[in-house]
C-alpha cells in the first residue's frame, strides 16, 4: 500500500521539482498556513521548546519566531523537492564549498571495504 502511495504521488513532486522557484515559494506559503495555522504540525513541542530556550522573551516573542520556524520548514520542504530535478550545473552554480582539500585528504586516508 505504501509503495502504491509513493507511486501516485511521484509525479506530483516531480512535478513541483520542475517549477520555477517563485511557484515554489508561494507553495511554501501555503504549507506554512496549512503547518501553522491548520494542522498545528507539533505546535505545541515548538512552543514549549521556544519558551525553554528562550525564558527572557515575550509571548508575543516567542509566537514570532514561531512563525518565522514553520515559514523556513514550508521553505526548506520545498527547496529539497526543487534538488530532485537539479542537474549537475545547477548543483555547481548554487552550491560553494569550504575546505574541499580536508575532505580529500580525509578522503585518501580512509580505507575502503
């Protein structure tokens, strides 16, 4: 059942995969509705974790990055589908390295099974 789910919906985030950002993002802001706002996706645990971490900060405060953290969820979900189409190019041109030469070293020494 599961497998025949992931199939019905494959072309659906294909599809999302394909669109150009600015669509992508206005799906984002849908599912930041829909997170927040409808279902309350773990609301509760963010809350609570916001106000442990944060104790000096205001209710009003705290629901503010509240917010802010299911806009960047909505916006993160989003982006990953946006990866599956991503050529090797595009890879290239939106991603920047640091300290390549550590890892390839890293790389070197390691043993392969």
């Amino acid at each position: 059942m599961r497998a025949l789910a992931f199939y019905l919906s494959l072309p659906f985030i294909y599809g999302i995969s394909l669109s150009p950002f600015f669509i992508l993002y206005r799906i984002s802001d849908f599912l930041f509705v829909i997170m927040y706002y409808v279902v309350g996706y773990r609301k509760k645990t963010v809350l609570t974790n916001l106000r442990n971490s944060f104790p000096e900060k205001s209710e009003t405060e705290i629901k503010k990055i509240a917010r802010q953290y299911y806009a960047y969820l909505g916006d993160l979900l989003v982006e990953t589908l946006k990866t599956i189409t991503w050529t090797e190019k595009v890879v290239k041109k939106r991603t920047k390295f640091y300290n390549v030469e550590i890892l390839n070293e890293l790389f070197e020494k390691t043993e392969v099974f």
